[in-house]
C-alpha cells in the first residue's frame, strides 16, 4: 500500500525537488516494478543517467504500477463476487 501512495503522491515532489532528493522512494518503486516493467525500473536507478530518463521512467513505472495494482483488484473483486472475468466476442 506504501507504494501506491508514493506513486500517487511523488510526481510534483519529484519534477520540483528532482529525483536524487527522494532516493529511497525511487528505489523502493523500482524495486516494485522490477519484474514486470525491468527497463523503467533500470532507468529509474541509473544515477549516472539524467534527471530527465529518470523522470520518465518514473512515469512509466507508475503507470505499470497502477495498471498492475488496478489488475489485481479487478481480480479480487471478481473472485468475490463469484464470477470470473469473460470477454463477449461478437
């Protein structure tokens, strides 16, 4: 749950105060999304690389982030509910 709050909340924080200022946070969203989105995470890290690649892999971890956390609760959901998930094909 920590992470999908930093994700939500550290856009503005970051554009403003850069990404170097919140290390931690950026490694720990990295680390989140290392195994479904490697290369925006690798960017993410790369301290070597500019502030701008960082900024955009931020982007593109958040958004798998929030992708992936929308998925699993869709399928929470329907496993509640007692319906699997179907597609109509016309």
């Amino acid at each position: 749950m920590s992470i999908q709050i930093t994700a939500n909340d550290l856009g503005p924080t970051l554009a403003e105060e850069g990404t170097a200022a919140h290390r931690e946070e950026v490694e720990r969203l990295a680390d989140a999304v290392r195994g479904f989105a490697p290369g925006a995470a690798a960017a993410l890290v790369d301290w070597a690389g500019t502030e701008i690649s960082r900024l955009r892999a931020w982007a593109v971890a958040r958004s798998a982030l929030m992708e992936r956390i929308a998925d699993t609760q869709a399928q929470a959901q329907a496993a509640a509910t007692g319906r699997g998930a179907f597609r109509l094909i016309a």
